[in-house]
C-alpha cells in the first residue's frame, strides 16, 4: 500500500529535489523541475521533446519503485498491530513515508549519516514504526485501535424502572 501520493512529494520534498535524485545516472542532464513537476501532478508536457519526458518518466519510475518499497517497510511493521489494509491512512504514516522514500532514492548520497537529515528523518521513522508495532506508539486520533470503532459496540438497555414500587 503507497502512504504517499505522487501530489504530496510534489509538494515536500518537491520536484527540484525530486528530479535530481531520481534521474538516471547515465542521463545526459538531470530532469528539469518544472518538467518532473507537471510529471508528478500529471500536467500538460507538451512544451518538451519526447526525450526529456521520457527520461521524466524513467524518473516517475523510480520515484514510484521508492514508494511502494516504502510501504513495503510500513506494511511490515503494521503488520504486527494492525489488520491491513487500513481503512485510511493517518497523517504520522505519510510523514513517516515521505521519509522512507526520500532516503531510498537517496542512497547514493555520499554525507555522513549522523548529520544528513534525509538520514535522520529515516531513522526517526524506523524507530517510530518500531514503537507502533510495539504498541507502545500511537498513530494518533486516526489509529485503528484507538476511539469507538476500536473499542466495540455499545448496546444502552432501558432496564426497568424500580423507583416508587416495593420490589
């Protein structure tokens, strides 16, 4: 199951970043922005040639490839909990995906873990699906375990009415 749409990383990370790390590495240039931006959002792309949106497309593939392995991870660690598919998805698992996509087309970056961010927001995801699958993490007012449909049906029987008669 994708926990990221293709609009939401075209609005964060956004398509610069985007273009840049999902681009073949054998292209002759980089997907331009504005190009892998009307990609992500399915806009008119008729102002490039066939080369540039097919290599925006290689580009799409691959940002798609990330997204489901993303999910890949979640589903494993929901799994555990939860009964899935979900019926929606809580925002903290988009953020958490968003996260986990970013580093998986990242994985060519040369920077040291412990200061790159793309690296900090992934361990902080890991570390938090780990938590949910724990049960010691919520998914917070979206969780499935959690509000009413989590804690069953509620049955309100009248009962009798003993005020004012000796029983």
């Amino acid at each position: 199951m994708g926990y990221v749409t293709l609009l939401q990383l075209a609005e964060m990370p956004g398509a610069l970043e985007l273009s840049q790390v999902a681009t073949d590495e054998h292209a002759r240039a980089i997907v331009d922005a504005s190009l892998m931006e009307l990609t992500l959002r399915s806009g008119d792309r008729s102002a490039w040639s066939a080369e540039e949106i097919a290599e925006a497309d290689k580009a799409l593939v691959r940002i798609t490839q990330a997204v489901e392995e993303a999910g890949g991870v979640i589903d494993g660690y929901l799994a555990r909990r939860y009964a899935l598919p979900l019926d929606r998805t809580p925002g903290i698992l988009v953020t958490w995906a968003r996260a986990i996509t970013r580093y998986k087309l990242h994985k060519d970056r040369a920077t040291d873990d412990r200061t790159d961010p793309v690296a900090r927001d992934y361990r902080d995801a890991i570390r938090f699906l780990e938590l949910v699958a724990a049960g010691k993490f919520s998914l917070g007012l979206e969780d499935p375990t959690t509000g009413a449909s989590a804690l069953g049906e509620f049955v309100i029987s009248p009962g009798r009415k003993d005020w004012g008669q000796r029983v």
